[in-house]
C-alpha cells in the first residue's frame, strides 16, 4: 500500500478517535495529529520541486478539509 494511503488512513483514524476523547485537551491533541498525518499526505504526493506553499490551484488543508 502506498504511504499516502495509509497516511491518510491514520489522519481518519485519529479524527474519528478525537471524537471518543474523554477530555478537550485529549480531543486537541488528537485532532492535531489527524492535521499532522493529512499534511503528510499532502506532502507525499506532492512532486519533487514543487512548492510547499498554497496556491490559488493547490489550496491550504485548511481551506479543503475545514474539519481539520
């Protein structure tokens, strides 16, 4: 399996498990995890040389995935 995939796999994992949290603080750290992974992903498929800024084309996770 490709590293994104399971980039991607862990990021849903941790978000989904932010929502079980039994304290806020808890929940924060694992919804920063889940933001960790999702850039990961981003970065992994990203081509060698390109940019790691957002662009108009290419937007921030943020922007795409306001869950995050």
């Amino acid at each position: 399996m490709k590293e994104v995939y399971l980039f991607r796999q862990y990021a849903e994992e941790a978000a989904c498990a932010s929502s079980k949290a039994t304290s806020r603080e808890e929940a924060d750290a694992l919804l920063a995890l889940a933001c960790t992974w999702a850039q990961a992903a981003l970065m992994s498929e990203r081509k060698p040389g390109s940019s790691v800024f957002p662009s108009p084309r290419h937007p921030s996770l943020m922007a795409t995935h306001p869950v995050f």
